[in-house]
C-alpha cells in the first residue's frame, strides 16, 4: 500500500517537472525570440544611423559645393560687370572719337552751320519745297555728318527717293531704290543700299542722341534698330517717349506692360527739324494708305517668298525730287521767308 502511494507521488513529481521543462523550454523561446528581434531592430538601427551619417556627409559635401559654387557665381558676376563697365568706357569713348571727328568733318566741309536743307517733293504734280535745318553739330555731330555727306553724294536726288509709309505718327521717307524693293511690293532682289554700305553712308555708326534735341513734333530721325538709316522720318507728333532714351522707352514699357526688349532700347538719332514748308508735311500726312482699304482691294500674293506689304505704306508715295544742302549765300537769301512762315 505504501509502495503504491510512493509511486503515484513520484509520478505527479515526474509530470510537474515536466511541466515545468516545458514551461522553462517555452520561456527560454520566448526571450530567445525577444533577444532575435532587438538584434533585428539593433542592426536596423545600426543601418539607420549609417543612413543618416552618410546623408549628413553628403548634406555637408553639397553645402561645400554649393558655397564654391555660389562664391563662383558672385565672382564671375563681378568680372561681367567689369567687363560691362569696360565695354561702356570704351563705347563711350570711342563713340566721343567718331563724334569728334564729324563734328571736325562737318566744319571743314560744310562750316559751323546751321546747315540747312532744301527738299523739293513732287506733291499732285507740282513741286514743293519743306526747309529742314539741322541740329546743331555741337548736338548731333555724327548724326549730321552722316546725312550731310549722303545728301552730297547725290543719295536723296537721284533715282526715286520718295516719302513712302504714314503709320500715324511719323512719316517715313527712303532714298533710291527702295520703291523697286519687295516690301513696297517691287522685285527688286538683295540689299537696295548696298552702294550707300560700301560707301559707309547706309547707317550711323552708334544711336546718336540729345536731350536737349529731342523728338518732337515735325523734327526728323533716322529710322531702324539696333542702327539707324539710311531712312529717315519725319516725327508727326511727340514721339520722345517711343524713340527716346532708354529710360523713356523703359517706362512707358513698365507702364503698358510690356517686355521691354534690350535690342530696342537704344534711342533713334534725332537730327533735325522743319522750319518751311509745314502745309506740305501735313497735306501728306492725309494721305490714304493700304490700311484704310478694304480688305477685298488689297492686293495679296501666293507666292510664300513675297514679303507682306505693310498696312502703313502709302497708296500713292510722294516723289522727293531733290534734296540740297542750302550755302550761306542761299541761306541768307531765304531767312526772311522762314522767319515769315514761323
């Protein structure tokens, strides 16, 4: 009896130590598994933290870089602006040459002025003449040299040098053979003034200009950016604003809102004014131009080469039959008429 009951004790020992085998054995997973994972989350760490370093290296390689890079930056801006200011000494410098030398040339030449000008135009077939004088060469030395000598060398007197658009507020004129080009709807191919570059006469060498001679009403430019001629303009109303300075150009841009465009800011040279001949100017300044067509009228070409005719072109071009530079024996003579008609 007590063997039985010694047996049956040591088998309830035997199975609560197995249950407590068991027990120890699902602990010791348990932390083995809970040891796995800190590893896990350790080396995850571990990654996590060499990320960042690296990302931390590379953050303060591109902040270097970009210093460099900055300091570059500000360093070639400064040269380009040294080389700005250069390239404005020298313009200037050299443009203060070539006006002194006109001005020299126009002395020699044509005297100390004022020079005036005579141009006889061909108006409902009777000829009349418009006085110009010129601005004073202390003003616009270049400016009036350049078309002083194109007046001697017989530019605005033969062929058929006419007074050719009326956009409004000026009235354009060119010098032979710009009827014959296709843009006044000609055939005539290449350059029209390829004579006047050889001679050097087709343009102004810089955009000449004068506040104290600016465009006013019934005073005369050249026409055409960035340089200037052969053809001129006769201003039909304050244009000082639109073929100004650059500061004139820049604001009234700022104030339409428009982009203002750098090839366009600089200033058309302003050289001289009517003082005869008023009536003259104006009765072509009434003139009809293809814009006041109807569209129907207008004569249109299929040919992709044509160039478009311009709605400001005049229907009927008024004819300069010459243009002549007044002595000072004629000018005296005709003094008293201008004075009259002032």
């Amino acid at each position: 009896m007590e063997q039985a009951h010694a047996s049956i004790i040591e088998q309830q020992r035997l199975e609560q130590n197995e249950q407590l085998a068991t027990k120890h054995k699902e602990l010791i997973l348990k932390l083995e598994h809970q040891v796995h994972q800190l590893r896990l989350r350790e080396t995850a760490w571990e990654r996590t933290i060499s990320e960042l370093v690296a990302r931390k290296d590379l953050l303060e390689r591109r902040e270097n870089a970009w210093t460099r890079t900055i300091g570059e930056l500000m360093a070639d801006i400064e040269i380009r602006n040294k080389r700005e200011w250069w390239w404005e000494e020298m313009k200037s410098e050299m443009e203060g040459r070539i006006g002194g030398l006109s001005y020299q040339a126009v002395l020699e030449r044509y005297g100390p002025g004022p020079h005036r000008v005579s141009m006889i135009i061909d108006l409902d077939d009777t000829q009349q003449e418009v006085l110009i004088e010129l601005a004073p060469i202390t003003l616009m030395p270049h400016s009036v040299h350049t078309f002083l000598s194109q007046l001697s060398e017989g530019y605005w007197t033969r062929g058929t040098p006419a007074i050719v658009m009326n956009p409004g507020h000026v009235l354009q004129a060119c010098p032979h053979p710009c009827l014959e080009t296709k843009a006044m709807g000609g055939s005539y191919p290449g350059d029209p003034y390829v004579d006047m570059k050889h001679a050097g006469l087709d343009t102004v060498s810089f955009q000449e200009y004068h506040p104290e001679y600016p465009h006013e009403k019934y005073t005369i430019g050249f026409a055409g950016r960035p340089h200037s001629g052969p053809e001129f303009y006769i201003n039909m109303m304050n244009n000082t604003m639109d073929h100004g300075p650059k500061e004139a150009i820049t604001k009234k841009a700022i104030e339409d809102e428009e982009e203002v465009d750098e090839m366009t800011m600089e200033p058309d040279p302003c050289f001289g004014k009517i003082i005869s001949g008023f009536e003259v100017i104006d009765k072509i300044a009434e003139g009809l131009t293809r814009g006041d067509l109807p569209d129907e009228s207008k004569e249109t070409s299929d040919d992709d080469d044509e160039e478009a005719l311009s709605d400001s072109l005049l229907i009927q071009p008024v004819r300069i039959v010459s243009m002549s530079i007044i002595s000072e024996s004629d000018d005296s003579s005709t003094s008293e008429d201008t004075r009259d008609e002032l």
